[in-house]
C-alpha cells in the first residue's frame, strides 16, 4: 500500500483498480502462506497462531525425501491436534509437481470440507511463495479454479534474528545444505532467503520474549530497507509469567495484525521488475542507520558490457541485496534483470523496451507501463533505464554510485551510435534467450 494510502489518501490508480471499494463479504476460507529461512521460528508463529484460533487448519510440508523417494510428507493440525499426517509419492519429484499435484487439492479439499475455518500454509525453506501464488492464480482443482475454494490473504516472512544477517549474507547454494528442489536447482541461499522476504506483504521479525536491544533494531530497519511496501512487525508477546488475561489478549492482538489483513495483492509486479510498472525498486537512505545503508541509482544511458561485467565484484561483494533492472550497450533491446546477494549475480531477460517493440504489441505490456513510459521517455532512450536498489551493512553509498557511473557509456561513446555498441566486446553475449532478437 502506498504511503498516501496508508494515511488516507488513495491515488487514482489505486481508485481506478478498485482495490479500496466496498464490496461484499468473502465467505472463503483465508489462506495465510507463513515462507522464511527459519523453519523453527516459522512453525513457532503458526503456533501461536492456532492458540488464538484452535479452528485454523495449519498444513505443514517435509520434502527431506523428495529427490531421492519422490515423496513429501503433509501434516494438518488445528488447535486441537493432529489431523492428517500421510507421505504421498509425486509422478515427478519437484516442487512444482509437489504444489500442482498434492499443495493444490489438499488446499482446496480442506477449503471445501470445512468452510467455516481459515487456513495457514507452512512453506518449507526452499519453497518460494510466489510459486504457490502464481500457481493458485491459474490452476484447476476438480475443473474449478483454486480461486473458488478459497482466497490468499496474506504472505507473511518469519525472520529469526538470530540466523538472519548470516543467512542473508551466505555464499551457499541450496544444495551445500541439503535444501536443493531438484538435481539442477542452482538457487543459492542468500537468494531464496531475499526473495521470501521481499515477496511477502508482511514481514513479522521473530523475537518472543526477548528485550529490545541494538541487534533487534537493526535488523527490524535492515528488513524494512529490504521490503519498504510491506507492513514490518516485530512479535513481542509477553513471558509466561504474566497474566493469563494480558497474556491472552496479546496472543489475540497478535493473531489479528497477522491474519485477514487483506494485503496479497496478485497484480503486484515481481520486486526487481517494479521499476518498469512505475513503481520504486527501493528506498533510498543513504545515512546509515544502525549501519544499515540503502541507496538507489538510476542512469538513463546503458552500462558499457566490459566495464559493467569487470566491476561486478565490487557490486556484490559490497552489499547484501541488489534488485532492479537494467541496460546493456551491446544489446540495447534487451531489459535485464538484476538480483545479487551473498556474493553472487543473477542476471535474466525481461523481454524488450518498449522503444524495440512495434507499435501493434504495446498492447502486450500493462497499462501501467504504458503510462509510465509515456510519462519518462526520453527523447534518445525511450523508455530505456537504469533503476538499481542496494542495500547492505556499513558500505557507502557515494563509492557504490561511482562505480556504477564508471560503468555508464561516456558522451564520446554515445555518440557513436546502437550500431557500433552492438560491436564492444560483451562478457554478457549468450546469456540471454532474446540476444538473437535483438540483432539488426
């Protein structure tokens, strides 16, 4: 939601989309997806969760035997008890099988057989939430859309801060830990762990019981650096040793600001793709707070590709998390998508700018981005730009910006022309599916 929303202001878009009208009661069941890197504290929230509510169905997947068996274990409980516990055997071991074949109709089969109580989805660690979002956008269950069963609610990140900087900051891939989806999956930690956190609406740091100190705080700003557009909270619920009422007003307090917030929105462009929909990739702070230090760089001209590709260690390695997108000299059609964490790039294709395509497909891309390329084109660029969020512990910001500028085309270069740029060397020839289409 946006910051005019939140103190009561809407804007015309927000209007316009119909996301604040007043419509009638949903009568679906509420799924709230639990996603982070802290399987412990994950369970714990759910927990707490169902003290407050003994009807809220809470489903729980182990997918420690899904490479070598093919098998995934889903319990079910609610405040009362076990429910359901069966391993079931998948066609194909992954966990996109595992979320068509078994998430899916468990979901909706429980929506059905009990549609006066909400459910809570425990997602095991490898497990991305966008993927059982998207997947909840599009597929059927017994001919119907998973959508008439039920509704997503709300994707909450559980972060420990005991595990958190360490995780985010790892060099590790899923595989080091025995986390891995499937034989060829490449995702490293420090990757899966920023996007649970910046594809959830609600980030919850989890420290029960424990005093406000230093640590806390900072990493409660370094999250909200992280994820500015979600709602950040931090569990606070008091020591056995208080009150059985205070206590359980509490817990009632702390199951109402989690569930049925209504704040998944399924129209919300991926994190480092915003940039394009006319949305902030991040916040800029470059003062360090608690050291934490978040910066925004935007360029309308292109990254030289040698340049780009020679100062790539200095990007990564100085920050915890980068998102956004960009572009490359050598193939000036082409929109990039940028992530890195924990030392590490991953860089894809996000089709063409709209300046590459032909009039007759604009119609392809949202409104939103229509709009805003109209609104920002640029006379020699179009809608071609540079939109980079960084954030990360004690770095600075002014020395991350120089670099990047280092690697901008200078006036001489520009001069020269897209055809002579398709000629720089390019580090990056190859790498992704749309290089052919972007040849004259």
């Amino acid at each position: 939601m946006s910051q005019d929303a939140q103190q009561g202001r809407f804007t015309a878009r927000e209007l316009r989309r119909g996301r604040f009208e007043i419509s009638p009661a949903d009568l679906r069941p509420a799924l709230t997806l639990l996603t982070g890197f802290a399987p412990k504290a994950t369970r714990e929230a759910a927990e707490l969760l169902t003290r407050a509510d003994p009807g809220l169905l809470v489903v729980t997947y182990d997918l420690a035997e899904l490479l070598d068996a093919g098998t995934v274990r889903r319990t079910v409980h609610d405040g009362r008890g076990l429910i359901e516990d069966e391993r079931v055997t998948l066609e194909h071991g992954c966990i996109n099988c595992t979320i068509r074949e078994d998430l899916l109709p468990a979901l909706v089969r429980l929506a059905r057989a009990r549609p006066a109580s909400d459910l809570a989805l425990v997602l095991p660690p490898s497990m991305e939430p966008e993927a059982v979002t998207t997947a909840c956008g599009w597929c059927h269950v017994d001919g119907a859309p998973v959508s008439d069963a039920l509704r997503i609610d709300s994707v909450v990140a559980v972060c420990d801060p005991a595990t958190l900087l360490e995780t985010l900051d790892s060099d590790q891939d899923l595989a080091d830990r025995g986390l891995h989806a499937a034989d060829d999956d490449t995702r490293s930690v420090s990757e899966v762990a920023a996007r649970q956190i910046e594809f959830a609406d609600t980030v919850l740091l989890w420290a029960p019981g424990s005093e406000p100190d230093y640590e806390h705080t900072r990493l409660s700003v370094l999250l909200q650096r992280l994820n500015p557009w979600a709602r950040h909270l931090v569990l606070d619920m008091p020591e056995p040793s208080v009150s059985a009422t205070l206590a359980s007003r509490r817990l009632a307090q702390f199951s109402a600001r989690i569930r049925r917030s209504g704040r998944f929105d399924p129209e919300a462009p991926e994190p480092y793709g915003r940039g394009i929909e006319g949305y902030a990739v991040g916040c800029h702070e470059p003062e360090p707070d608690c050291g934490v230090v978040a910066t925004l760089y935007r360029a309308r001209r292109p990254f030289h590709p040698q340049r780009f590709h020679q100062a790539l260690p200095t990007l990564t390695g100085r920050t915890l998390r980068g998102r956004g997108h960009l572009w490359l000299a050598g193939q000036p059609d082409l929109i990039v998508a940028w992530e890195s964490s924990g030392g590490g790039v991953s860089m894809g294709d996000m089709g063409r700018w709209l300046a590459a395509t032909p009039d007759e497909e604009w119609e392809e891309s949202s409104p939103e981005r229509r709009v805003n390329a109209d609104l920002h084109w640029d006379a020699d660029f179009g809608d071609r730009e540079i939109q980079l969020a960084f954030v990360g512990i004690h770095f600075e910001a002014d020395e991350l910006t120089a670099a990047l500028d280092a690697c901008l085309l200078t006036d001489a270069e520009v001069a020269e022309g897209t055809a002579a740029w398709r000629e720089y060397p390019d580090p990056f020839e190859g790498c992704f599916e749309s290089k052919e289409r972007n040849q004259e």
